[in-house]
C-alpha cells in the first residue's frame, strides 16, 4: 500500500477525471451508473490479482474513457502522467476503423500490448463476466477471455490473474450457451 500512498494524487485524479467522463453513461441495463465498471474493475486488480501499482490502477479507473467519451489522450496525460495516459490509450479501440476492422487491430494492439495493460484488460473481463452472471446479458466474452489467457503466457505478472480468470471461465462454463446469447434464459 506504500506505492498508492505516495503516488495518491494520479489515482485521485484518474478517479475524478473518469467520474466527470462518465458522469451522463450508464451501464447496459439502463440504470447503473457506468462509473460503477471502472472501479470495479480497478477493486479486482487491487483484491482478486494483487496489483497495487498506482499508475496501473489509475489506467484502470480511465481504461474506458477515451473510446467511450470525449476525454483524449491529452486529458488523461495532463491529468495523470504520460505513463497512464499511454496505458488507456493502448486500451482504446480506434472508433474510425470498421467493426471487424477495428476487431482485429485492437487484438493486435492488445497482444502486443505490455505486461500492465494485458493485466487491465483482464480485470475488464473479469468484471464483465461477472457481470454476465448477475445479467444474464447475452455477450460473448468466451474470445477476448480466451486471448487474454492466451497473450499472459510467459509474463510472470500475468500468471496469477490469467489462472483466476481461467478458473472463472471453468465455474460458468455450463452457462456458456446462455451467457454468450446462443441460448435464452428460462423464463422464471
């Protein structure tokens, strides 16, 4: 906790420059608020995969805001530093490309990506998945999880968060035709 201490003003700052960014979004459900997935995502680094770099989770309260607001690279780094600024940014889908396009560069990017915004991303799909469960959202997340798996082998700080989030994948797999929109939930 030492590390978040002394650097408390990027994570402070990231968090309020992602809350001003999301502040009109809400999730898929039409109710929460969006900025719930950020921190979320961020809490998973810090209590699922031990990750305590502040310059990580001050890119994981952002990882959204570039590809989904007007906030841009410029901001992030003004706000937060050219490190985290470079971390969200290798996060973000290039919104001018065409869908399978913009698909396969932003698998490129991430596989190319390093160590720290491989781990972010993880943690992105973590909570999405989780988030599935509660849902029942019908969206594939089978591919990116697997990719993310796929792009940690060999990168020791990856190694402990690619397990949890394969055991993850493993726990709900029997509700994988549900989750991924192949199959419609029973009606209750």
């Amino acid at each position: 906790m030492n590390a978040l201490m002394e650097n408390h003003k990027v994570w402070q700052n990231a968090a309020a420059l992602s809350a001003k960014a999301h502040r009109f979004h809400t999730r898929k459900d039409g109710v929460t608020p969006y900025i719930s997935h950020p921190v979320r995502v961020c809490m998973t680094l810090v209590l699922v995969f031990e990750v305590l770099d502040p310059e990580i989770l001050s890119a994981a309260l952002l990882h959204d805001v570039i590809e989904d607001t007007d906030t841009d690279f410029d901001d992030i780094h003004k706000a937060c530093g050219h490190e985290v600024a470079s971390i969200v940014a290798a996060l973000s889908k290039d919104p001018r490309l065409q869908d399978k396009e913009c698909k396969a560069m932003y698998r490129k990017q991430l596989a190319g990506a390093s160590w720290k915004v491989k781990i972010i991303k993880m943690a992105d799909i973590y909570d999405n998945i989780c988030g599935l469960l509660v849902s029942r959202l019908g969206i594939n997340m089978w591919t990116p999880a697997l990719h993310a798996i796929e792009d940690a082998i060999g990168v020791p700080e990856l190694q402990k968060a690619s397990e949890i989030l394969s055991g993850l994948l493993k726990a709900v797999e029997s509700d994988k035709a549900l989750l991924d929109g192949t199959k419609k939930a029973a009606k209750e």
